[in-house]
C-alpha cells in the first residue's frame, strides 16, 4: 500500500517537476519506490503501519470488551441462571464449519499462490530475453568499417568507458539497442547513417552501458513479477522506461 502510494504521489507530481529537475534525477527517483517495493519491513511510525495499528486497536477491543455484571442482571433478571450454549454438547465438537475452514486454509496458503506466479513471471521474462538475445546474434553481422569502429571507440572515450566494446548490425531490428551485462555490444539496424546521427546513437548506448540501465530495468522486473497483482508496478515500469531513455538523451 505504501509503495502504491509513493507510485501514486510521483505521478501525479511528474508535471510539477518536468521541467525543474533533470531527467536523470526523474529516472533515479524511482529507485526510492522500488526499494519500498522491495523491503519486506516498515518503519513503526510510518503512517500506513499506524493505521494498521489502530485498526487493529478498534478489533481487539471490541473482541474483548466484557459486558458490565449489572447491565446483564438488568437483562437476564436477579433469578435467571445464564447457560454456556458455546460449550459442545456430549458427542459433538468445537471444530468450525467446513466452509469457513476453507476458506481458512486458502488465506493461510494464499502467499504460495502469489510466490508460484512470481516464479513463473521471472523465469517467463529470463527465457523471453535469452531467446531474444539469440535471435538477435543469429541475424547480426559484425562491422568491420575502420572509420565507424574509430568513431566507437572516440565515443566509448567520450563516454568515459575502459572497457571495448563490439559493434554489429541486424537488418531485424528497428532501432539501435545495447545487449551484454558484462561483455556489452551495441546492435544498430545499419550504418547508414550521418556522422552526427551515428556518433549520438553511439554515445547514447554507449551511456545506457555506463549507467549500467540494464540491472536497473531487471531490477524493475524482479520488482513487477513480485508484485505482479498491484496494477501501479506496471504504471512505474512503463515510466520508468521512458525516463531511462529521456535520461541518456539528455546526457547525450
């Protein structure tokens, strides 16, 4: 609840800070929801844990709150004698209904539910990416233009990266993307392209690898297939995604 609300607030806050903060400030932002998303604990003063609390509060007391002696001899009468009818008559038992047993049993294993669909979105997601990713180095071809692979490593010095980093082309695909967590290659759908075209889709890429975008975008998923039955999650991923973008441009 609380990590819908933080959802909700930046939001609906997104036009007041549009153009009062930078977009890579917008794009980190969201890594505060996340973490709330993510913790399994809440601070006992958090507003949201204080109305559960009070909450529980109210129930306890109306569970125990005993009936005054008097009120009840008002009642009943001086001569009634008041009989337990909760106590089980001879042969039978106190267990509860079938039907609220049920439904007992499915709240208590309800988290199985939720952890069994978890399981199957992440490793859904981990098969999709991997057959995507082999799809994409099945069709790609590696550049070998000495002027293009020069203008590369310009840019990977521009954009402060040691590590090289290799170049392709796919005909399949219809824009540039960066694949490789830790051996990273930039796939283009051609090279044709102006020099200043092609040096700012370079830098671009080249700006998601340095801002290490990738852990940041399955660290969204992890925190989508968790929560997989709050619609917000999906809201935050798709501006997320957006930010990411509008970050690295910016910083181009």
């Amino acid at each position: 609840l609380s990590g819908s609300l933080l959802i909700l607030v930046l939001l609906l806050c997104k036009p007041l800070f549009r153009n009062r903060i930078s977009k890579r400030w917008q794009y980190y932002i969201w890594l505060v929801v996340i973490a709330r998303l993510l913790l399994p604990f809440t601070p006992e003063t958090s507003p949201v844990s204080t109305l559960f609390q009070q909450i529980d509060r109210v129930i306890v007391q109306a569970d125990t709150t005993p009936i005054p002696r008097q009120n009840m001899a008002l009642i009943l009468g001086d001569n009634t004698v008041i009989k337990n009818e909760t106590a089980p008559k001879s042969g039978e038992t106190d267990a509860a209904p079938i039907p609220q047993r049920f439904f007992s049993g499915v709240i208590q294993n309800l988290w199985l539910a939720w952890l069994m669909v978890a399981l199957i979105l992440i490793i859904r997601k981990i098969t999709i990416y991997q057959g995507f990713v082999k799809y994409i180095r099945a069709g790609r071809a590696e550049v070998s233009d000495t002027a293009i692979l020069d203008r590369l490593a310009l840019s990977g010095e521009q954009a402060g990266i040691k590590r090289p980093v290799e170049l392709y082309t796919n005909s399949l695909i219809s824009s540039p993307l960066l694949l490789g967590f830790f051996r990273p290659c930039i796939v283009l759908p051609s090279t044709d392209l102006t020099p200043i075209d092609l040096e700012n889709t370079l830098l671009h890429e080249l700006t998601h690898y340095k801002h290490r975008d990738m852990f940041y975008k399955w660290l969204v998923q992890l925190v989508i297939c968790l929560h997989w039955f709050n619609p917000f999650v999906y809201l935050m991923g798709r501006e997320v995604g957006r930010a990411c973008e509008l970050a690295c441009d910016e910083a181009v």
